[in-house]
C-alpha cells in the first residue's frame, strides 16, 4: 500500500489518497468519509468518485463511506490488464484490506452502479463472510450472453487501438468533458446536466485525458465476457447477504422504460432481493433521487 493521508480529528473527517490494491497493482484514488460500518461504493462505466457526492453526503453520519476509482477511471493510474467481473470484486477486497487499519472492523455493505453491479453482486459471492449486504444500483442486466475467446481478443484489442487513436489525435483534450456532458443529459430526466460548480474542474481535470478514455473503452469491450461471469457463478456460488435492487424510472409509461423496470424486477427476483424504484430518474441514479439510494443503502443490511 503506498502511503496515504492520515485521517483528520474526528472519526467522521475525510481523507482521500492514492492506495495500491488488486492482483495488477494499479494505484486507485480512495476517498473515505464519515463513521460507522463500512459501504463501498462503485461506479458505472466511465464516471467518477464524485458521482457519488450527494449519496455520500447522506451517507455519513451513519456509514464509513469508500469511493474509488477502478483503473482508468477518475484519477486513478491506467488499467494494466483488461477488467474481469471476478477481477474487480478481487479488487474491492484489496482495498478493503489495504485500508483495514483506518476502516471500522466487520463485514461491509457493497453498492454497485450499473455495470459496477456485476462487481459488486460477485463480491457478495465469492467473499460472503466480508459482506453485510449487497445494493445493486439500476445495475446492468443480462439473461443470457455468449462470449469466445477470439470473439474477447478482438473486442479487447480493437478497444485499445481506439483508445490509442482517439488520445493521438487529442479528442480527449478537445472534446472530453463535453462528452461526459452530454452523457449525463441523456441519462437524466429532461435532459439537464446539473454538475455542480465544484465538480466541473474535477470533470475537465478527468475527462480531458485519454486514459479516461482508454479505460472506459477497455472496460465496455469486456462487458460481455464480465455478463457472463456473473451468470456463471449464480450457478454455483450462493448468494447468502441481503440485497436490494434499485431500479431507475422516468416516470413514464413508455415500452422502453416499463420493459427495464420488468428486467430490474426479474433481476431482484433471481437474487432473492428486495426490490425498489426510484421515480423520477435516468441511468445516473445518484444525483437524480439520492435520497433513495442513501435509503436503499441504510435499509439493506437491516432486512430480514
């Protein structure tokens, strides 16, 4: 673990640092806030540590909350290998245990966001005994997916050779915080991007890079291959923690919006969890409803 910032007075002062954790040693930018038992929280493809901000907020003085980057993303250092669903939840065990001298002892609640969610669910299974709960937020659904090793090599290198021209060319310098723009006007209710004044520098000192870019590249490329992790091993690990699923919903009665509603219910149903909506929201979850998220995230251990 490479040296981190000491924690502040107060058991609910923040700190963030850089931690190395995961089999590819790659150093993660952690930020740690407030008291009580752990969350982890994890994000979907492509955003950042401060997605979180509102959530955490709440979740404070009730929780030690963990945000991390996972490689690539946010101000962590590059990804070394491509992602694997059992890979990343590896990786929040590391974590865990690299920051296990500042971090309250017990298990640990696990939320994950989108395709985080597969990470987060994978946690829960392989490391059911470090697990309080598991909250999969609007998290990414698969039924059935197919995946082959050259079909992998070839989404895996053709992600990379993008990643290396769009960075040579410097679209990322030029354009990249206006694409995370209007990424989150597509996924929020009427089409607003309401990032606060403080994060807009975090957004362009992050989205005007190229490993930014580089790493959500990588990681959409192995989506599948992660889809088909986490089938596989609902077949064979238990999941045994509480869970919640927290689905995102426009609040309208189009077929789109209703037919994801159907697929995060199955999904709640598969896992045996308990199931909730937030209304209204898009895909971006926590700062749409975060009050609903910090409150799925409260109740999730405490169920029956």
């Amino acid at each position: 673990m490479s040296a981190a910032p000491e924690p502040g007075p107060g058991a609910g002062a923040g700190w963030s640092g850089f931690v190395r954790a995961g089999r590819d040693g790659v150093p993660l930018h952690v930020r740690v806030e407030g008291r009580g038992p752990v969350c982890v929280l994890s994000a979907g493809l492509g955003l950042s540590w401060f997605d979180w901000d509102a959530v955490a907020g709440l979740l404070a003085p009730y929780r030690t909350v963990v945000r991390f980057d996972r490689p690539g993303h946010g101000l962590s250092a590059p990804a070394a290998l491509p992602p694997t669903a059992a890979g990343e939840a590896h990786r929040i065990a590391a974590l865990l245990d690299a920051l296990a001298p500042r971090l309250p002892a017990g298990p640990v609640t696990v939320v994950g966001h989108s395709v985080a969610g597969f990470h987060a669910e994978v946690f829960a299974r392989l490391y059911p005994d470090r697990t309080a709960a598991l909250v999969l937020v609007d998290g990414s659904v698969e039924e059935a997916v197919r995946t082959s090793a050259a079909g992998t090599a070839l989404r895996t290198a053709a992600a990379r050779a993008l990643g290396a021209a769009v960075t040579a060319v410097g679209l990322p310098a030029a354009l990249g915080p206006l694409v995370r723009a209007a990424a989150v006007r597509l996924s929020r209710p009427g089409g607003a991007d309401r990032t606060p004044p403080p994060a807009r520098d975090l957004v362009r000192r992050c989205y005007r890079t190229g490993r930014v870019w580089r790493g959500a590249l990588l990681e959409n490329a192995r989506y599948p291959d992660a889809a088909a992790e986490v089938l596989a091993l609902r077949t064979t690990r238990p999941l045994t923690a509480p869970a919640v699923v927290l689905a995102a919903h426009d609040g309208s009665a189009s077929r789109p919006a209703l037919h994801w509603l159907a697929r995060q219910a199955a999904l709640a149903d598969a896992l045996g969890a308990r199931f909730e909506v937030a209304e209204p929201a898009g895909h971006l979850v926590m700062p749409d409803r975060p009050h609903e998220v910090a409150r799925a995230v409260l109740g999730a251990a405490a169920q029956e």
